[in-house]
C-alpha cells in the first residue's frame, strides 16, 4: 500500500504506520487528493478538494512532529450540519510522549472535527477505498 503522504514519509516509519491504520480500517487503495502546502490552506481550498469524496483520512503533523488525524466515512460537504459518522475515529500515530498508535472512537469524543482541521499546521487528506 502506497500513498504520496510527506508526513508519513518524513516521519521514516510510513510501512509501520500504513500499516496500523490498515488494522483500523481495511484500505484496497489510497490516494492522496488534498496537501494544504500544495493545494491551499484556506476553507474554500480544503472544500474545493475534498467535498463529496466519499471515506477519508485526514493526516496533520504539527510543529512538535506529532502525527495525529481521524477517519471519517461520511464525505465532507459545505452545507453547515454536522453529520453522524458512528464509525468516525481520531487518532495518533506519533507524539512526543511516545504513546503507541492509537484510535480514539468517536462515541469517547466530545469535540467536533472541523476544529482540529483549521488548526493544523500541515494536513493532508487521503481518499481510501476498502
């Protein structure tokens, strides 16, 4: 399994950490539709990319090189609800406490998504097919 993700690539562990997030969800194929420092990171950039794309990961290092995200099976969309996703998940893949990878459900989760998006400093967003 490949994906042109420079986070996980940077982070020199991207088989062990492709495969973890294989463990959560079954992936055929990825492919890498949205990279904030390529396509744009405003809203309207993140949208224009990534709206009705179907299942997604999102992938965000931030400035301490932890790699962290969540999955969502419901596509993204401009229309201002917020959707349920049972199957949604947060995660982290490397941190600076050394935690091993680790899926958060979203049932133990009291935020909402779109937060973390706009505060990331890299983020990329990966189309998956089971």
């Amino acid at each position: 399994m490949d994906v042109d993700s420079n986070i996980l690539k940077e982070s020199k562990r991207e088989n062990e950490l492709l495969e973890k997030i294989n463990e959560w969800i079954k992936i055929k194929r990825m492919e890498l539709i949205y990279r904030g420092t390529r396509d744009g990171s405003s809203s309207n950039d993140f949208h224009n990319k990534c709206d009705n794309k179907g299942e997604t990961i999102i992938l965000i290092k931030n400035d301490k090189d932890n790699i962290f995200g969540g999955y969502t099976s419901y596509p993204w969309g401009k229309d201002g609800n917020h959707h349920s996703a049972p199957d949604s998940f947060l995660f982290t893949l490397t941190n600076i406490y050394n935690i091993n990878p680790t899926k958060f459900p979203s049932k133990k989760i009291n935020m909402k998504f779109t937060i973390i998006v706009i505060m990331a400093q890299l983020l990329e967003v990966v189309k998956i097919w089971e």
